[in-house]
C-alpha cells in the first residue's frame, strides 16, 4: 500500500479508486436490453402502493379536520368533547396502521427492485452461463404464472431462489379476481377496474364496460329484465357515447332472450363470454405493469423460430411429401402454431447438411447421390462403405448399394 506525507510529517495510505468494471461487450450488452420487463413490473407496484397511501392520507386527513372543524362550531358538552376526540384519535390510529402496512409493502417492492439491479450488473462474460439459466428460470416461472400454474412457479422460484426476480405476489393477486370470473363472478374485476381507473382511462380499455355489459346479460339470462333495464340506466348509459352499438346490440338481447336461435345474439350468452372476460383482464392486467402481454417464453421461441421458418417445408407440414428430422422444433405441431405468424426467412444462399453426419456439404464434402435419388455427403458415406465391405445403406429407404454406383452432385 502506498503511502503518503501530510504537512506535519504524518504519513497515511492513500486510497486508490478500484478499478472499474470491464465493459460489456456488445451481445452481453444487447441481452440487457432485453430486460425492460424485469426492473417495470416492481417499479410500477411500488408507485401504485404510492399512490394508494397518498389517497388514503388525504382521505383520512380530510376526515379528521372536518371533525375538528366541526366540533370547534358546535357547543359540545366535556364528554361529548372527549367521545368527539376519541374517535378522531382512532381514526388516526387506524391511518397509521395502514401506512405502516402500506411501508412494509413499499420496502418490499424497494429491496425486489434493488436484487433486480444487482442481478443485471453481475452479468459478465465469465458467469453468462450461470446467469443465462437464471434467466430461463425466470422465463418459465413467468409463463406458468400467466397459465395459472401458480403452485409449480413458486416451487420453481423457491428452488432456485430467485423469488426477488420473479412477480409471484402481482400474479397472485391477479389470481383472485381470475377465480372470481371463471365462477361468474364480476364483483372483484370491478373493484380493480376502480382501483385503476385512471391508468385504464389513459389507454382506452373497454373491460369495465365488457364487465358491466356481461352482468347485464346475466340478468337478462335469468329473466329478470327489470332489473336488467335498472341496471343499464344505471351503469351502462354512460358508456352510450363511446359504445353505442355494442349497447344496441346487448339491449336487443331483451326481445331474443337467452333460449334465441339467431346467431348474433345467441353468441352473447355463450359460456365463452366469460373466458373471453378472462383474457381480456389478463391483458388489461399485463398493461398496467408494463408487462408484455404474450408470454416471455413464447416471445423468445419466436425469435428463435423466425430464423427457422423457411417456405417450402412450411407449406408442405401438414402433407406427407416433407420428411421431418427429429432435431428440427418445427416437427413439432405446438411449434408451427407457435411460428405460424411469424414472416418467412431470408436465406440468400442455400446451405446443404447431411442427413446422417450432420456436417454441411461443400467443395470439401461434396454430396454423393444414391440410386434412388437421396443425397449425402462424402464423408458419411466413405465412413459407412469401409463399415459394411464397400457397400452403402440408405438410412431412409433402407436401399444396399454399391459405393461405385454412387454419383456426384454439383453445388452451382
């Protein structure tokens, strides 16, 4: 350790800077960016937390200077004073729980948003490994959380340990109000509309209005148009400026009833309404914490399938012409619907890989042609004739040839 003197001959060790982090390189840096959804979703809890103790403190403070606004005009006897100021005080009490509970979530929130940027800063190129199955923990928790397989992702997120990286508490309490729509039950999708309302009105949702449009044909369903009209003064009338065909359409259900034929109002009272409610929350839900609305998982394997999908083996899956190989993802029917979206690739140059070595075929490997039309390469094939006395198995049709009857093919 170096030293240094002062001016009265003291000496002390002088304290050099450490040396700062080695700059990522550009696909380190690039994997980064990818993680827009990991540090949105607690900073957008913690402000809603935020928001919500401000409401409450202004709520409840109101509530108290009124009282004591009121209670110093009226000529209140002592113990009408004290019980006056008693209950003021438990108001206050009770403020102050709810911060405190609303403290410890916010803390909460703080420490998740704190582990996230360490995560991210550790990554270096000598432990890309160890982070990257991070990552894919990460991404299968988020997928079964969004599938609802809630158990299993916080087994998963237990077992290895990344609970402060993963959003288990927001999934779950999207759980709740999931639960209470597949019973048929709006009550708590419409408290979390309330709750949020002003972030739904900024991008335009439609679930609130879905919601109320759904309770009203659950009236209708049941006969009870009284009610049903009641209700669409009530609650639907405002939505009359924005919505007007849907709400023609949905009053017209008041004629047809729920045993009707006709298709167009028959579809309003199909079970499906309600999985339709469903997703249509989960969205709303995604939105609001700056989540992307399809699954990580499923974003990913597209970016990986949209190099594989290559026009002419696509239009022929579903045809018996197209002899899949097992390492090929698209082999897989849950793949093509996976890919069936994305744009083709843009290969310029072919490229040939042998069946059975999977090496490519070039002016160094050059493809050999059998009798019955199959192609491989060079290598595979000598490999294979010194294996079995100068002859060639195909490996698809089980045809035994000679290796001299064997022909060149020319990559132009």
């Amino acid at each position: 350790m170096e030293t240094e003197a002062l001016a009265n001959g003291d000496a002390v060790p002088t304290v050099h800077p450490p040396n700062p982090p080695a700059r990522l390189n550009d696909h380190l840096a690039e994997s980064l960016r990818l993680e827009h959804q990991l540090m949105r979703v607690p900073f957008e809890h913690l402000k809603k937390s935020m928001r919500t103790s401000n409401r409450t403190v202004e709520k409840e403070m109101n509530a108290v200077m009124s009282g004591v606004a009121e209670a110093a005009q009226k000529d209140m006897s002592k113990e009408e004073a004290v019980q006056h100021l008693n209950s003021l005080v438990s108001r206050l009490q009770g403020l102050k729980r709810k911060l405190d509970e609303s403290n410890k979530s916010e803390q909460l929130q703080v420490q998740r948003c704190r582990a996230r940027l360490d995560h991210l800063t550790v990554l270096r190129a000598e432990n890309q490994q160890e982070w990257n199955n991070i990552r894919v923990n990460r991404i299968l928790v988020d997928y079964m959380l969004r599938l609802s397989y809630y158990d299993t992702a916080m087994k998963l997120a237990e077992n290895s340990a990344i609970q402060d990286l993963v959003d288990v508490n927001v999934f779950m309490d999207a759980k709740k109000v999931v639960e209470c729509l597949q019973n048929r039950d709006c009550a708590p999708a419409l408290a979390w509309c309330a709750e949020n309302k002003s972030k739904l009105k900024k991008v335009k949702s439609k679930l609130e209005f879905q919601l109320r449009l759904q309770e009203f044909i659950e009236l209708v369903r049941v006969d009870h148009s009284m009610d049903a009209i009641q209700y669409a003064r009530k609650h639907l009338a405002p939505w009359v400026s924005t919505n007007m065909k849907e709400l023609q359409h949905a009053m017209a259900t008041l004629a047809f009833r729920s045993n009707t034929d006709c298709a167009t109002y028959k579809a309003l009272f199909d079970a499906k309404q309600w999985d339709n409610l469903v997703q249509q929350f989960k969205e709303e839900f995604c939105k609001l914490y700056g989540m992307t609305v399809e699954p990580l998982l499923n974003i990913y394997l597209q970016a990986g399938l949209s190099a594989l999908k290559t026009q002419y083996p696509f239009n022929l899956y579903n045809a018996s012409l197209y002899i899949f190989h097992q390492a090929d993802p698209l082999s897989q029917e849950s793949f093509r619907n996976l890919a069936s979206d994305l744009p083709f690739s843009k290969h310029i140059h072919s490229k040939l890989v042998c069946y059975i070595s999977k090496e490519l075929m070039d002016e160094d490997n050059p493809p050999l042609v059998l009798p019955n039309g199959y192609v491989y390469s060079t290598k595979a094939l000598e490999e294979m004739a010194k294996k079995n006395n100068g002859k060639v198995i195909c490996p698809r049709t089980s045809l035994v040839c000679e290796f001299k009857d064997l022909s060149k093919a020319y990559i132009s």
